[in-house]
C-alpha cells in the first residue's frame, strides 16, 4: 500500500489532530490540543511541528505536507502517513466520548475515500486500509478472529491486506499462510495432530474430517444433498488454487530475474478466497460445541438446522 494524501484530506488530518480553531464556535471534530499536547502527540509519531513560526492548524498541516512533498522515501513516508491517521482515530483517546470518535471515522473516511483509503473499527483498534481491498466477506473475517484472538491469523490477514496493492505476490503469501494458520489453530485448540507435511492441502484434510467436511460424508438431505457436496468439492479445489497459486505466483521461493510479476486483481482474488475459506471452517469449528460427540460428522448436526424442527 502506498499513501499519497490530497491536500483535503491533509487539512482533515489536522482538524481532528488539532480540534480546529480556538476561535471556531462549533464543537471539534477530534479533541481540541493546545500546543503542548500537539507537540508530543507529534512527538509520539517522530514528527515536528513549528509552533514558533505557525499558529497550531497551519504548523500541523506543515508538518503533514513535509511527509509527501520532501522529507522522507516513499516507503517512509506511507509508514509515517498510516501511524499518524491510526493515532488521530485511536479509540482511546475517546473513551469518555464514544460519539466523537465515531463522527471522526466518519469525517476522515469521507476525505480518505478519495485517496482509495478507509479507516476500519476491528475491535478495540483502527486500522487503515486499502479501500478496494475490503470485500465484506474479509471484513467479517477480520472482525471475527478479532473476537477469537487469533493473533496470528490477523497477522497474516494485515499483512496480505497491507501487500495487495504494492506487493501482490506477498500478498499471495500471505494469504494462503491465512488459510494454513487458521488450520493449525483449529487442529491445536481441538487437541488433534498436526500433519507430518505442514502445506495448505495438508492442513486443510486434517481439519477436513473432524470438522465433516468431506465432500463424500452422508447425513445431508436428500434435497440438497448433492448440491452440498459440490459446495464442498469446491472448496477442496479452491485451498489447492490458493496453494498452487502461493507456489506459482507468490514470493516465498523467491524469483528469478525477468519474472512477470502478478497484478492486484489476483491478490485480491488470493485474499478474498482464502477468506472465505477460513471464515467457513471457523464457522463450522464453532458450531461444534464442546461436549459434542467428535466422531458425528458436522453435516448430521447441521442438518438439524437445515430441515428445522419438526
């Protein structure tokens, strides 16, 4: 992901950092920060701010130009740009006021929009994220392990969602890396072995059986029985595409030189998939409760649900 900010949305940054004017009637977007507080809130961020040569708005606007216009490489200054816009959104700043930090994901999505970017509320965080790249389905997926803790899940996810833009074969990576750890997390908490060979498809027929997954298991109904199968079918062919495509198209073999480098469209195909993926197994590891027998395949117990009582 690459940050490049408009000139509006800049402005916006600072109103929320700043809380606006003094002189300004109307209640801060953000916290109003006298100029103490505004220098070590850019302090925390490694940043200055010339409060000597500029009243509080136009030294923090300056101070954001500096970013993009001269101070820093790309790289730095798209690290920079997402550490400032996620500590003006941080929550906890906030706590005392739950409806102010709402109207500021509100007021700065609506400029960030027009950058490709969008602030997301994943629990008791902000992120900021690549607007394109955040399909419902990956948004439920990330609130969910959010709710789970699986830390390390989410850290695969950030990092493919973080990659798709600028380095879609690590997100690739990445992706498929969510699929397998999401895996291994079940098989752990679920106190099964772990597979001798720890690629996607291994994983994936580990958890496959115990979680009634196999496209050939019974207890389905009659009606739908085929259908569910064919559900099922595709999902073992979509885990070995997010695996070939992580072997094909993604960086952790490293590259030789003149290869052709895979465009976003793909990374996010990558992504969304094994979201999908790994929010269904999630899912259906939940609706397996505690005391139940291991041993009863999933589609028996789900099939109470889908028939209805009787």
């Amino acid at each position: 992901m690459r940050i490049k900010l408009s000139d509006q949305t800049i402005d916006a940054i600072a109103d929320v950092i700043t809380g606006g004017s003094a002189n300004n009637s109307r209640p801060p977007i953000g916290l109003y920060r006298a100029g103490w507080q505004i220098e070590e809130f850019m302090k925390s961020l490694d940043l200055t701010v010339d409060l000597g040569s500029h009243s509080r708005m136009p030294a923090v606007k300056a101070a954001l130009v500096s970013i993009r216009d001269w101070s820093f490489d790309e790289d730095t200054a798209t690290e920079k740009y997402r550490r400032v816009i996620e500590r003006a959104a941080d929550p906890r700043d906030f706590i005392e006021h739950p409806e102010r930090h709402a109207a500021v994901i509100e007021h700065l999505n609506r400029y960030l929009a027009f950058d490709d970017l969008t602030i997301e509320t994943r629990g008791t965080r902000v992120q900021l994220c690549q607007l394109t790249v955040a399909a419902p389905v990956v948004s439920t997926f990330a609130e969910t392990l959010i709710a789970l803790d699986f830390d390390t899940v989410q850290r695969d996810l950030d990092r493919a969602l973080r990659s798709a833009q600028d380095d879609p074969e690590d997100a690739v990576t990445a992706a498929c890396s969510v699929v397998e750890s999401v895996c291994r997390t079940i098989l752990v908490e679920s106190h099964l072995e772990l597979p001798a060979r720890q690629d996607i498809a291994s994983l994936y027929r580990a958890v496959r059986e115990p979680l009634g997954l196999s496209p050939t298991k019974d207890g389905v109904p009659d009606l739908i029985a085929d259908d569910v199968r064919n559900v099922l079918s595709g999902l073992v062919t979509a885990v070995q595409g997010i695996g070939a495509l992580r072997t094909h198209g993604g960086d952790a073999h490293g590259r030789e030189r003149g290869y052709r480098r895979i465009d976003t469209r793909i990374a996010k195909l990558s992504i969304h998939s094994a979201s999908a993926v790994a929010l269904f197994l999630i899912e259906t590891w939940q609706l397996r409760p505690p005391s139940a027998d291991k041993s009863t395949p999933l589609a028996s117990m789900a099939s109470v649900h889908i028939a209805g009582p009787k």
